[in-house]
C-alpha cells in the first residue's frame, strides 16, 4: 500500500493530516447519528398507535364494549366531526368548557369526570388514534372490546385481601408498590397514608363502578401509576379484591386532610422552637466562651 505523502506548504491535497481530520469528521458524524437513532427510536418506532391506545385509553374506554368511565368509542367518528375530535384529543377540558352542547351532554353522561389530556398527544397522534378508532369500529369484534372481568359476588374474605393489598402485607405478585405508599384512605392514620396520590375511600363511586374501576386498575393510565404498573400489572384476583375493598368504604368519610395536615404543620412548628431554643444556647455559650477568651487576651496584654 502506498502511503500518502505528508502535509507540506505546497503539497495539495489527499495528504496524511487531512486524510486523519476527514476521517475523524466522518466518526463524528456517525457517532452523532447513532446517538440521535437510539434517542428517537423508542418514539417514533416503539409505541405505534395500538399500543399507545392500550396503554393510555382503555382504562376508560372499549370500542364496542359499552361505556367504563368514558364513553365506547365505537363509531365515534359518526357522532361527531373530526375536526371537533382532534380539537376534543388535543385538550378535552377546553374544548368541554367552551360550552358547546355536545360537550356538555358527553361531560354530563360521565357524571362530571373530565377526560385528561393524554400524555404526550400531538396532532399526528390524534389522527392515528381516530383512524385506529374508526377501524376498530368496523370489525365485528375490535380487539378493544375490553377485558372479561368478575362478575362474582363479593366476600369478606374479598374486601379483607383488598384492604390488605392497599396496606402492603399482601404483596403483589408482579411486586407493584403497595397503595398506601401513595393514597390515603378513611381510617389511615393521620400521617400514615402517602399523599402523592388521591385519597381513595371514594373512588369506586368516582370511577363509576364495578366493571369501569376494575378496567381502570387493570390498565392504570395515569402519569405516576403507569411507569409502576405497566411492567408490573395488577393480577385478576388482586383487582377483584381491591374492589371490593373500595366498594365498602363508599360510605365512610374521606381522611380528613387537612386535618392531617394541621398536625404536620403544628409537629414541625413545634420541633422549630425546640430547635431555636437548643441552637440559642449553644450559640449563646459559644459566643460567652469565645468573649472570655478575648477578654483574657485583651486584659492579658493590658496587664504586660
Ligand atoms: C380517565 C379516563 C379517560 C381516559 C384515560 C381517556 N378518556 Fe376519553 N373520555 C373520557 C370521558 C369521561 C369522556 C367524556 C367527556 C368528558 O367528560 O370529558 C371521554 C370522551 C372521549 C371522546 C369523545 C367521545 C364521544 O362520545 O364523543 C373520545 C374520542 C375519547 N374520549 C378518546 C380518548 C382517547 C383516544 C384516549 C386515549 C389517548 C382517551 N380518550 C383516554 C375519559 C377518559
Ligand atoms: C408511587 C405512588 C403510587 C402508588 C404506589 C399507587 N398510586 Fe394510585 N395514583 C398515584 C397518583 C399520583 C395518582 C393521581 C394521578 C397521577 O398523578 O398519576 C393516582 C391515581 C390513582 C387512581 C385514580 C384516582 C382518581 O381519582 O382518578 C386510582 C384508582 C389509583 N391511583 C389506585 C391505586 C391502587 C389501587 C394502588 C395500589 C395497588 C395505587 N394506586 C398505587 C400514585 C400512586
């Protein structure tokens, strides 16, 4: 192999340096393309539609196996203009609070709850989620129809195993995070349930019941539930227990919050004061210990 000649003042190129930075530019370049494939990849190729659907939708919705907490969106897109969909996909609160009366008849069918903007929703999305929609709706069986769930009466042996899961001594089998990390409930103890996440006591009456509550566990779409449940899902018998267990407690009171909240405030209020008090004699005997020194040092050297 011939070598190339080295860089001189008047040697043109290919010569040996250019040759290296050519060759270092081409590494770069490389090396940046990789880094943007394994950045965009799990976007753009990972999660196409059906799969975003699954995860972030039929927590609330079938398409064509009636209504959970939303509305089944079979045939959707004959009920209503696309236009309105999109708008509707991109921010639902706005578009339900600018007062249009289909909004308010869809709000009102689901007692109130507001659908949430779904995580990361572009324009591009909606459009793939209303042509997955309108798809579905075509078959005779959309693979979205919904999961079977239980529709076996409820025990005490039941709604006990439910309030054990919730506290933590029935650990999940696919080692989800026991709930009361995160929620409280009527009868946890002041400080004792997590306040990350909602109180529950009620939530088998917010969610609408039996079969859309046990839809909802099964697929938890919400931003701080799902990374915890997505790769650790809740297992049939785990569901049917924590049902339940929120069936019974619809009656009871919500743990008061602020209640729990004025003994937070009042603990660390009064751990302050101790605090203050401890620190100012310390400081105080600090401040005298350091005087007496100087003091000695000053009279010492008035006395010499
Ligand atoms: C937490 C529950 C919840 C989740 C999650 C949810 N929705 Fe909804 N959705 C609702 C409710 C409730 C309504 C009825 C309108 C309202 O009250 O906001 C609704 C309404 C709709 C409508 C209009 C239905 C009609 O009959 O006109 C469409 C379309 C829709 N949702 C699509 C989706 C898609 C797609 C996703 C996933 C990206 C999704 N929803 C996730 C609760 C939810
Ligand atoms: C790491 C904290 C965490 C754990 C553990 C957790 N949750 Fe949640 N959960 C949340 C948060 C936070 C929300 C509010 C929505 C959000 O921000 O994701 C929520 C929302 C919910 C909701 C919907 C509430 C509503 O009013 O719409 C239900 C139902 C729920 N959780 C049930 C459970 C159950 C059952 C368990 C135990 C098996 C559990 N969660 C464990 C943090 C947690």
């Amino acid at each position: 192999m011939r070598a190339n000649p080295p860089c001189g003042l008047t040697q043109k190129p290919p010569c040996n340096a250019r040759i290296a930075i050519l060759r270092r530019q081409v590494l770069l370049v490389a090396l940046c393309f990789s880094a943007a494939f394994v950045f965009f990849a799990p976007r753009s190729f990972g999660q196409d539609t059906p799969d975003y659907f699954k995860l972030n939708c039929t927590n609330c919705h079938t398409i064509g196996g009636g209504r959970l907490t939303g509305p089944d969106l079979k045939d959707v897109t004959k009920r209503q203009g696309r236009e309105w969909l999109l708008k509707f996909l991109m921010n639902p609160k706005a578009v339900i609070d600018s007062g249009d009366s289909y909004g308010k008849k869809i709000l009102e069918e689901s007692r109130g709850i507001y659908m949430p903007t779904p995580p990361g929703i572009t324009k591009g999305r909606a459009e793939k989620l209303l042509d997955l929609i309108e798809a579905e709706s075509l078959l005779e069986k959309s693979r979205f129809k919904g999961m079977k769930i239980s529709t076996a009466p409820f025990t005490d042996v039941d709604r006990a195993k439910g309030r054990d899961i919730f506290l933590g001594p029935f650990r999940l089998k696919a080692g989800g995070t026991a709930c009361i990390s995160c929620h409280s409930m009527f009868d946890s103890p002041a400080l004792g349930g997590g306040r990350l996440g909602p109180d529950l006591t009620k939530i088998f009456e917010r969610l609408q019941g039996r079969k859309p509550l046990s839809a909802w566990l099964q697929a938890p779409g919400t931003e701080t539930m799902q990374p915890i449940f997505k790769n650790h899902p809740l297992a049939e018998d785990e569901i049917h227990a924590l049902v339940a267990y929120f069936e019974s407690t619809t009656a009871e009171r919500p743990a008061d919050s602020s209640g729990g909240r004025v003994a937070f405030l009042l603990s660390g209020l009064i751990a302050a004061v101790v605090g203050i008090f401890f620190l100012d004699n310390i400081w105080k005997r600090r401040f005298h210990s350091v005087r007496r020194a100087l003091v000695e040092a000053n009279t010492s050297r008035g006395q010499s």
